[in-house]
C-alpha cells in the first residue's frame, strides 16, 4: 500500500510538470496563431488601400467618384465577408496606404488597431515616434 502511495506522487509530481509544460505550449502557440493573424490582417489592410487609392487616381472625376466608391465597396464586401468591412473602415484602410505608403517599413509588432489608433495623429514626426515606441516598448491598445 504504501509503495502505491509513493509511486502516486512521483506521477502526481511527473504529470504537474508535463502539465506544466504542455500549458505554455499551448499559450505559446497561441500567441503566435494571434500574432500571424495580426500581421496578416494589418498586410491586408495595407493592400486594400493600396488598390482602393490606385483604383481612385486611374478613374476621372476621382474626387466626385470616390465619394460614390467606398459606400459601394462598405455594401459589397460587408454583405459578403460580415463586419469590419463598412464605410469608415475601408476609409482607414485607405488613409492607412497613403499615411504609410511603404509596406516593408511597416511594423510587424503592431496590429490593425494600433494603426487606426496612430491614424490619429496628424503630425507625421509624432506618428513615427508613437508607432516606433509602441512597437518597442511593447504598448497595448488598451486605455486605462
């Protein structure tokens, strides 16, 4: 009886750690599943500005026909994809292409809304700054 006993414990003691260790790999994995969908989702952002901006300068009456585009392309692409998709985003989305017209300066720690947050600031300087420090310093989207 007391042999089990002591044999219980060592699995008890073995099978913590495995636990252990199975539980950060698991939130490992998990972080990087989010952090790969980030940056993903802030490309893409980048590209549908890129091709809304291009899209707009190639037409005549750009101004006048712009006005006209992003309400259709909200109505289109939210029908078909859900949210995330409506007039004001895809607005950000093109203010984002033309703000940071340089995809590979683009900063991989930061996500989509840390770059509608930096959208924000109008002074191009400040908004270097604040997207370099947030990447660096690691900074949330979350206000307290």
């Amino acid at each position: 009886m007391i042999d089990r006993i002591v044999k219980n414990d060592v699995n008890t003691k073995s099978i913590s750690g495995l636990l252990d260790s199975l539980r950060q790999l698991i939130i490992t994995g998990r972080q990087k599943a989010l952090r790969a969908v980030d940056i993903v989702q802030v490309q893409t952002c980048w590209e549908m500005g890129r091709h809304i901006v291009e899209f707009e300068q190639g037409g005549a009456g750009r101004a006048e026909y712009g006005t006209r585009l992003l309400p259709r392309l909200a109505k289109e692409l939210s029908a078909e994809f859900g949210a995330g998709f409506d007039t004001t985003n895809i607005r950000k989305m093109r203010q984002f292409y033309q703000l940071f017209p340089i995809r590979d300066a683009l900063r991989l720690e930061l996500s989509w809304t840390h770059y509608r947050l930096l959208l924000r600031v109008e002074n191009e300087r400040a908004r270097d700054w604040y997207a370099n420090e947030a990447a660096t310093q690691n900074w949330s989207t979350v206000w307290h």
